[in-house]
C-alpha cells in the first residue's frame, strides 16, 4: 500500500509541474504572438497611410498638369516615382530589415518627386488659387503627418516586441517557437542635416 501511495505522490507532483510549465510556456508564447499582432497591425496602418497618399497624387497631378502643361519632367518624376513605390511589395507579414529599407526609399524617392512638383507650382499663382488643388494639397499635408504618425506607432509596437524577446527566457523561446527581431523605420537619408535657407 505504501508502494502505490508514493508513486500517486510523485505522479501527482510531476502532473503538478507539468502543468505549471504548460501555463508558463503558454503565457510567454501567446504574449509573444500578441506583440507580433501589434506590429502586425501597426505595420498595416503605415501601408494604408501610404496607399492613401499614393491614391491622391494621380488628382494632385491631373490639376497640376491643367496649369502647368509644359513641365512635363515634373510629371514623368512623379508617375516614375509613384510606379517604382506601387512596386515595391512586402510578401511577409512585417517587413524585415532589407524589405523595410526598400520601401522606406521608394517612399522617400514619391516624396522627393511631389515636393518639386509643389515648388514648380509656386510659379503657377492661378493654379495655388484653384480651391481644388488647395484642398488637395491640405489632404496631401494630412496625410504625411498620418504617415509620420503611424511610423511612430509601427517603431512602438516593434520596440515592444523586441524588448520583449531580448528578455531572458524569452530570447530562447522565441528562437525555438521561430519569432525574430522586428526592424524600424529611420530617419530619412540626409534628414540628419538641416535645409538651407537663402535670402
């Protein structure tokens, strides 16, 4: 009797940690894929942002192309520019650093495009009073600071997930269960240095 006793105490005891472990790993792992979601979510945010300003360009143009005819370089810069960004496409979920980088410089190459066309259009005083292309450009605005927002928010719900994966045990368990790093959106090239200004 007293043989039975110990081995239902021992089971008892191994059942007892197992399912305590089986908790433990459970909780680390959904919290792991909850972070991921976040950034996920946070990464679908920025391409919608993206997206919106992609879909305003073509009208920004067509009213600037009403005005300013003759300056069909600044119009083939944009279409180029907006064809290269519509290309370039993130098969996975979130981006990885290499994919990330891509984008961010098509993005930055559609932006660079559209502010010549904006300066090009300060020579054009009916076309900066067409309410139609004010409106546009005030969306246009709009949605760069949605962009810069959502960037901000992307970069936050990535820091959290990496900080959450460099934690020990973490780091080991997201390498068994296959999570990695998540990478950031930087500063713009040559952000780091300010405008001139001329008199």
């Amino acid at each position: 009797m007293d043989k039975n006793k110990e081995i239902w105490i021992v089971a008892g005891i191994l059942f007892v940690l197992y399912f305590f472990n089986f908790l433990w790993l459970n909780f680390h792992y959904n919290t792991m894929v909850a972070h991921e979601e976040s950034v996920q979510a946070a990464w679908s945010q920025v391409e919608n942002q993206y997206q919106r300003r992609a879909d305003l360009i073509p009208n920004l143009v067509a009213l600037f192309e009403r005005y300013a005819a003759h300056e069909m370089k600044a119009f083939e810069e944009v279409a180029q520019a907006r064809a290269r960004a519509a290309s370039v496409r993130i098969d996975a979920e979130v981006p990885t650093e290499e994919t990330l980088r891509q984008y961010q410089s098509v993005q930055v190459e559609l932006s660079t495009a559209v502010s010549r066309m904006m300066v090009i259009s300060e020579g054009y005083p009916d076309l900066k009073a067409n309410k139609a292309f004010e409106e546009m450009n005030v969306q246009l605005e709009g949605t760069e600071n949605r962009i810069a927002v959502e960037r901000k928010r992307f970069n936050e719900a990535s820091r959290k997930y990496n900080t959450y994966l460099r934690r020990f045990p973490n780091r080991l368990l997201g390498k068994l269960f296959g999570f990695s790093p998540q990478a950031y959106f930087t500063a713009d090239t040559g952000s780091e240095k300010a405008p001139a200004i001329k008199f």
